[in-house]
C-alpha cells in the first residue's frame, strides 16, 4: 500500500471549516493532516480537536521549521500568499494553494522558478479544471455538438455583502489586494482559458457600487465595519485570437441571477453549466431544444475544493504533473493585473504568459 502524504494545514478560516476539512475523509485513505496553524490560538485548537490533528501552531514560521509534513494546504487570505507560498516551498514542501496563487504576476513567477529548483509541486485552486461539471463541457465541446466556440461568458459572483453565516473576518476580501475579481473572478477566467486557450489581450471597466463599505451584521465580528478597497464591479474582456472572445462578470454587488455561470457559444448551439456546484446538471442547446445532461459527482452541492488537494497528493504519489498548474494560474494573475491596468487606463492589455 503507497504511504500517505503528510500534510500541514495552513489557515483554518471559514473556508477550511465550510469546503475543506467536512470532505476531508475522501482524501484520508491517501494523505494525513498533521499539523494545523492559525493566527489564533483557541480556532486552531478547536480545528484540531474537531478533526483529530495533533500538533497545533499560531507561528507558520515554527511549524514549517518543525512539522515533518511533506507538503502544505494553504488557506490564508489571499494578500497573504505571496509570503507564505515562497516560505512553504523554501522550506523544501510541496504546495497547494488557495486562489489567487499570488498577488501579482512577478510573484507567480518568482514561485514557479523557486518550486523548479528545488523539484517541487505546486497545485493551484481553483481546482475547476478537475471539476466534473467542466471535464462534461469538455468532452461536449471535442465532441462538435456546438460547434466551433465563438464567444463565451463567466460569472463570478460574490454575493452582497454582508454574508450571513460568515464565521472568520470578510476584511481580507474587500481589502486592498484582495476584490471579487480575485475572489470570484478567477473562477470563470481559469474555466475559459483552460477550456478554451491562453487569452492574448484584455480589457476591462470595473466600479464601485458599495464605497461606503458595509458593517457586519452576525457572527463573531458583528458589527465591524469594512472598507471597500477595491472596486467591487467587474467586467473583463478577453481576446484569445484566432477570432474567438470571452467575457466575464465578477462582482460583490449582485444579489442574483438566472444566468448560467459559463455559457460558451458555438454557431450550432450552446453549453450552459454552474461553475459552482458540480452537482447541476449542464445544459446544452442544439437545434432550438435544450436537454439537461447529469453530471457524475460526489460532493451533493457546492464547490468540491478538496479535488484539488486529492489532486496534489495523486501528483505526490503518481509522480505526474498537475493539471491545476502554476503556469495556468499565473496567467489568470497576469490576466487580473492587466485588467486593472486597462480599466485605469481605458486601453486594451496585450499579455505576455501562456500555459
């Protein structure tokens, strides 16, 4: 039988307690957590209590200098992981990261290089291109049903703040360097490039529909207000050649919508899916007549985010390389640096990375 992947787990906010660790027990037959660190005492002790890992730690620094973990989930807020993804693969550990998997394109690179010296994985989230709901899209789109794709649409939906039954802190997301085009965003934009190609040029308008910020309304920060310091609007324009254009929408600014999450259009008809909860059915239009295709699945709704560490630890074990790659990843980064760069500068971006 392979030994299992030791694993330190980085970050036990509401992600780690509402996505990860609940399906944690699919992974368990392959890998094991052994040590957690949070910024607070008493979250990291209750993480640990509640799913049986043994040592705790409030120091990163600490556990990647003491921990025999072989490699680290990272689920610290997002201006964080610049610092702690180059710390974990210095430390000589493999990685998987939460998204985005940097604040800005020069440091994807700098941690692409650093994990190619050193032969080290990294395996970058948003895990949607091991989504079944994409690997359908997929296998639709090669087998020509809609023909050639012409044009597509993403939507990154954040939800209105404030989120009822948040149980961490929601500043790191509105907070400078942080933003629903990092957050939500990166969803519809690693689905259409990775189904559809490295983008070429962006443009986009982003503005801010909340400036004022909003004050938390339960929870354990009730009552905290939060400054919006990034623009909370989003549209993307992508230009992926060979006459082929995309868009997306991301925002924290809608309540709702009936759209689907990834629409992609080809001139004899349309694929329809929720980027978000694998569990939806895809719906695809041929000949004026839509019909839902069932989507195999194990998580009953949701986004199954523990496919991506699954994902890491088969690339440990397997000796392959990952398909949630840090050259897909830091192209969607260099995609939402140029966004900004074109909504300030009303001009189109011309990108320079591929995957």
């Amino acid at each position: 039988m392979t030994k299992k992947v030791k694993l330190a787990l980085l970050g036990c906010g509401d992600v780690a307690h509402r996505d990860y660790l609940p399906e944690f027990h699919r992974v368990a037959a392959h890998a094991e957590i052994v040590a957690v660190c949070g910024r607070g005492r008493e979250r990291a002790q209750m993480t640990a209590q509640r799913y049986d890992i043994p040592v705790v730690y409030t120091d990163y620094a600490k556990m990647l200098a003491e921990t025999d973990a072989e490699a680290v989930i990272n689920l610290t807020p997002m201006q964080l992981h610049d610092e702690t993804n180059l710390a974990v693969l210095r430390s000589g550990r493999h990685l998987y990261t939460e998204k985005p998997v940097a604040s800005g394109l020069h440091h994807a690179l700098r941690m692409k290089q650093e994990a190619e010296s050193r032969g080290l994985t990294i395996v970058c989230a948003p895990c949607v291109m091991i989504w079944p709901q994409i690997a359908l899209a997929r296998q639709i789109l090669e087998s020509g049903e809609i023909g050639e794709v012409h044009s597509a649409r993403g939507l990154g939906l954040g939800g209105v703040p404030p989120w009822p039954g948040f149980t961490s802190d929601p500043t790191p997301f509105f907070a400078a360097g942080g933003g629903p085009q990092r957050d939500m965003g990166v969803y519809p934009l690693h689905a259409l490039t990775g189904l559809l190609g490295p983008a070429r040029r962006v443009m986009a308008m982003s503005t801010e529909a909340q400036p004022e910020g909003f004050v938390i309304t339960d929870g354990p920060f009730v009552g905290k207000h939060v400054p919006m310091e990034e623009d909370d609007t989003w549209l993307i324009l992508l230009d992926h050649g060979n006459r082929l254009i995309t868009s997306v929408e991301a925002n924290n600014s809608v309540q709702g919508t009936k759209a689907a999450q990834l629409e992609l259009f080809g001139l004899k008809g349309t694929i329809a899916l929720d980027l978000i909860d694998g569990s939806a059915p895809v719906g695809v239009l041929r000949r004026g007549a839509w019909r839902e295709v069932p989507v195999p699945h194990e998580r009953a709704g949701g986004p199954d985010h523990i496919l991506g560490v699954r994902h890491l630890v088969e690339c440990l074990q397997h000796g392959v390389r990952p398909t949630l790659s840090i050259a897909h990843a830091a192209h969607v980064v260099e995609i939402i640096d140029a966004a900004a760069r074109a909504s300030r500068s009303g001009a189109a971006q011309t990108l320079t990375t591929t995957f």
